[in-house]
C-alpha cells in the first residue's frame, strides 16, 4: 500500500521508488496492481518524460489483461508521438501490451513498419523485439511484415558494410545486438 501512496506523489523521488517497488513487489496476479491503472494512465499524460518513462517501464513489466487492454491506446499513442527516449520505452511496453492483449495487433503493425526505417538504433532493435513478440502471438500476421524485409534488409546491409562506428562499437563489431 506505502507503494501505491507514492506512486500518487508529485515528487518524482517517491514516484520512482513507488514504482520500484512496485515492480518488484507485486505481480500482474496481485489484485493491489489494477488499484494503479489509473495512476499509470495519468503518469502516462505526464509532461515529464522521466515519469512516463517510469508509467511504461512498470506496465512492461507487471501489466495484466485488463491493464494492458485499458492504456493500450495511450502507449500507441506514445509510440506515434514522442522523444526517441520514451518512444523505445513506449516499444517495448507495447511488446508486453501484445502479449496480453492480442487484440491491439491489427493498430501495432503499420506502426512497426515505420519505426523500421527509424535512424535511430535503440528504435530499431526494440521494434525488432515488437515484431518478434507479435509474430509469436499471432503467425498469421507474417504477411504484413513482406513489405519490411527490404528495410530490415537494408539494416543488416549497413551494419556489415558500414565502417568504424564509435558510438555503437563493441570490440570492433558495428551494433552487435542489433
């Protein structure tokens, strides 16, 4: 309960604390988590990107049906439009939103076809990661990726023939992960 008291707090320190404990107390099963749907949605409209950051890291993490069904169009919304920061945050809380609610497929798929051709990396290996939990949620929706493979394609060209690359370097392999 001392959770979801800060969890309501305007202070972002015991906002981040709430919600760490949230996330590591409690369990999509606990019936304490649909108490903080609308503590999420709320933090989810924030204008601090730091606050939605934390909203989206917690519904990825203990977001049940009835929440993941509830602030689904918040979290494509966030997807559509926002900082690069919140955007892959967004990404990946929409991974745990498919998984739980496969109903949001048919609005997640043109979205991921655009983040495809994003510039920047972080976007690109969490919408990897997207299409991965959709495509295990649901096989039929393999046709609607074809038109991606050219941008996937391309991806992977440009990481092999690019050359030294500081920023995404590890041990002289250009973006590994990705």
């Amino acid at each position: 309960m001392e959770c979801i008291r800060f969890l309501a707090s305007s202070n972002y320190q015991e906002k981040r604390v709430g919600y760490l404990g949230l996330t590591q107390l409690l369990t999509e099963t606990n019936d304490i988590v649909m108490m903080v749907t609308n503590t999420l949605r709320v933090d989810l409209e924030s204008d601090n990107s730091n606050v939605v950051g934390l909203a989206l890291t917690a519904l990825g993490n203990i977001g049940s049906f009835d929440i993941c069904r509830d602030l689904a169009p918040y979290v494509v919304r966030l997807i559509e439009k926002s900082t690069h920061f919140i955007k892959k945050k967004a990404i990946l809380a929409c991974a745990r939103i498919v998984r739980k609610y496969p109903d949001v497929i048919e609005e997640v798929v043109p979205l991921t076809l655009q983040l495809l051709k994003d510039k920047q990396h972080c976007i690109v290996l969490t919408t990897a990661a997207l299409i991965d939990e959709i495509l295990v949620s649901n096989p039929e929706f393999a046709p609607r990726f074809q038109p991606g493979i050219q941008d996937m394609l391309r991806i992977l060209r440009t990481l092999l023939l690019s050359g030294y690359s500081f920023e995404f370097d590890v041990q002289g392999i250009n973006d590994p992960i990705l």
